[in-house]
C-alpha cells in the first residue's frame, strides 16, 4: 500500500519504509514511477473485485514469452475484461 499522505510504501506484514529511504535504494526516477503508478492506479476507485478483474486481465496477457496457445489466453482475457466492464457499471 502506498500513501501520498505521508509518502510511504507499507508492506502486507504491517513493515513500512518512507519515499526518502527508498530513493536511497532506488534511483529517484523509479521511485517517481512506482508513486506515480500507485496514485492513478488509486484514482480509478477500483473495489477489491475490480481490482482482482483487472490483476486477471494482466495476468492473461497473450504476448507474453513461453504462452503456448496465444488464441485461447485472448479468449480468456475478453471474457475477463467484459466482466470487467460489468463491474464498473
């Protein structure tokens, strides 16, 4: 979980780390990136079920290396994405 509030990166066991401290690790420019992403990704509003819809939609990605049939993992991803589109409406 990322806040803008207090700029930290809070991890699933309850651990956080703030955005100072991760640009000591990280380059500043990859830090911004993963902030950014977090605050849009957040805008969208998404409930837990939107969000595990669109987590499968990246997840059946047909282009990726080692799918064996690409055809049938598009199949799954429109029928996931038009779940998607249910969700939010």
């Amino acid at each position: 979980m990322i806040s803008s509030v207090d700029n930290t990166l809070t991890f699933c066991d309850g651990s956080y780390i703030n955005r100072h401290e991760l640009e000591f690790m990280f380059e500043q420019d990859f830090v911004n990136s993963i902030f950014n992403f977090a605050m849009t990704f957040n805008s969208m509003n998404l409930s837990d079920d939107e969000v595990g819809l669109f987590v499968a939609v990246v997840l059946l990605t047909a282009d990726r290396p080692g799918v064996a049939d690409p055809k049938l993992v598009e199949h799954y991803q429109d029928k996931v994405i038009e779940a998607l589109r249910i969700q939010k409406n």
